[in-house]
C-alpha cells in the first residue's frame, strides 16, 4: 500500500510530491499507517486480523523515494 501511495503522489504531485506530503504532516510511511488505521477505526476502511499499524513503519525513505530525479523523463501530461 505504501508503494501504491508513493507512486500517486508522484502522479499527482511530481517533484513537489515530498513537500506536498510534508505540508500534511506526513514525513515517513508510518504517517501512511496513522491515516489509514484512522480510516479503519471510523469505519472508512476495513482490515484483517493480520494486519497492523507497525505494518507502515519503515517502509521506504521519503528522502530517497520522493527525491527529484531530473534526469529521468516526466510522465506524459505532466
């Protein structure tokens, strides 16, 4: 999920992905658990009995996932 995340961000966002995050307060994947354990405890989303909030920690870098990257092509309409 946190992979899934990323990637709309960037389709959203582009090089302002990190920062558009950031000015939402989340700085790391386990900002992504918070909102969607908030999700679940309201009834927005529902979970398994395996999964967990610890499940988001962790996950990737915002540093190094979000960093721009000028060298590589934009997506087509961006």
């Amino acid at each position: 999920m946190c992979e899934a995340i990323r990637q709309f961000a960037l389709d959203q966002y582009g090089y302002m992905a990190r920062c558009v995050l950031a000015s939402w307060g989340v700085t790391m994947t386990g900002d992504f658990g918070e909102i969607v354990f908030n999700l679940i405890r309201v009834g927005e989303m529902r979970k398994t009995d395996d999964d967990r909030r610890e499940d988001f920690d962790d996950v990737f870098d915002f540093d190094t996932a979000f960093e721009a990257r000028f060298d590589e092509p934009r997506p087509a309409g961006q």
